[in-house]
C-alpha cells in the first residue's frame, strides 16, 4: 500500500488509469478546474487541461481517450497520450448529468432527474432511455456507475443505498442491497463477476467487493486499511492495483488478488 501525493490541495471527482503508470483525474478546489495526467508510482503532475466549469465523473471511451461530465449538460472529450492531454469535442447531453461509463463505442449517462439514464452516441444522440414506466421509484441520486464487458452496466445510488445492474439496452436485470451497504459512491468493474463498490456513513468506511452471480457483497478493504471516506476508484489490470480516492485529497494505492 501507498499514498500518492498530490503537488496542491484538491478535491478528486473521478479517476481512469490510462496506463500501468498514468492515472487520469478531474479536481476542483478554489483556483482549479481541471484534468490532470498524473505518474501513478509517484503521484507527480505530467499535464493537466483546464476546463470552462467544473468537471465531474469520468471514464475512458478507448486507451487514448476520456469523456468527462462538465456542468449540468456537458461531456468533454479528452484526447489522451503518455505526456500530453488535449481537448477535443464536446457533446451535449441532458439536464442535471452525474455519472458516465462507456459501453460498446456508446456512453451510457446517469442524471439527477428522470428519465435517470440514458444510452448516447458519442456525439450525443440519444440511443435509449430508462423504461421510468416500468420502474418509477427506482433511482434518487444514481452518482457514479461502471461497465462490464459483457455490457451490463452498474450504478450506485447513495439514496436507495443500492447497486442497480442493467443491460446494454438499460433494460432492469437486478438490484443490490447489503447492510455492509451504507452511502455507495465509486463503482468499478474488476472482473464481469467482481464489482467493487465505495461506502461510507459515519460508523463505516469500506471498499466492498460485490459479486453478481451469487448475489454477495464483502468487505475488501475497511478502515484498518486506513479507508476514510472513499469515493472514487480506479483499477489497472496489468498490475493489479486499485487506487482509491478519499475525500481528503489522497489516493491510496492497493495491490489486490
């Protein structure tokens, strides 16, 4: 385990691990809008993009390239290469945007307000919405949400205090409760069977691996791994390490199994 430090106080909204060794964040704090390519064994700034308003989630729509929620309607597309990061498009996408994850060459993004979700193409049209008939109450605030991929996508909730699994049409396939669940956050798809999940409420700070195909949710990483309100991950493969951004500013590097 280590700590990555950044250059400046900053609060990190999302995370993307580009490479083995290159980490993509948005942050924000008083002077900053902005995202930044960072050395992910050293956590020193490699280059940063500022932006018009302040960024939000993130994903990666393919190795050399980012998609980041900005404002309340905006996707900013991000050209990415080891030392450089340069803007590109931007699309247009509904009102009130939180989460955004990329699935078969398409975005799939999550809003405050119904219809909730909707699947776009990259350049914003819309290809499928919600079915908000069949399935009224189901999200409140569905924050941040990941991809598999066999396309299934799934989103946290901090409201319901629930994990909701939809296919690649945003068709219901099922949902996730746990009492280890408390106010999930940062979600990210390991394996097709192993999501990992941030939560935290006042009495617990955890990371939770949450496995589909039985219906199971663990504790991976708990406070005694010094887990202190985290919400946002990030997973490079090849190495194995996850990075977990805490609310103070800090990403914690883990090697996991």
């Amino acid at each position: 385990m280590a700590d990555l430090r950044l250059d400046e106080k900053v609060y990190i909204e999302d995370m993307a691990a580009v490479t083995p060794n290159t980490l993509l964040i948005s942050v924000t704090n008083e002077r900053k809008k902005c995202v930044q390519l960072l050395d992910s064994r050293t956590g020193r700034l490699l280059c940063e993009v500022h932006l018009h308003d302040e960024p939000g989630r993130m994903c990666l729509t393919d190795r050399n390239t980012a998609a980041v929620c900005v404002g309340e309607d905006k996707i900013q597309i991000i050209q990415v290469t080891d030392k450089k990061l340069t803007l590109c498009g931007v699309v247009t996408v509904g009102k009130h945007v939180l989460g955004i994850t990329s699935s078969r060459n398409t975005l799939v993004v999550s809003y405050s307000k119904k219809p909730w979700l909707e699947k776009v193409s990259m350049d914003g049209k819309v290809l499928k919405q919600f079915d908000i008939r069949q399935n009224p109450e189901h999200f409140k605030c569905p924050d941040y949400i990941c991809s598999t991929l066999d396309g299934s996508v799934f989103i946290s909730d901090r409201d319901t205090k629930m994990i909701t699994q939809v296919d690649a049409s945003l068709n219901l396939l099922q949902t996730f409760t746990s009492p280890l669940l408390k106010y999930p956050r940062g979600i990210i798809a390991v394996m097709e069977d192993q999501i990992l999940v941030c939560s935290y409420s006042r009495e617990n700070h955890s990371i939770l691996l949450l496995q589909p195909s039985t219906n199971t949710m663990t504790t991976l990483l708990g406070e005694e791994d010094e887990i202190e309100r985290p919400h946002s991950l990030a997973y490079c493969p090849g190495e194995k390490k996850l990075f977990v951004a805490l609310a103070n500013g800090c990403i914690k590097v883990y090697q996991i199994a």
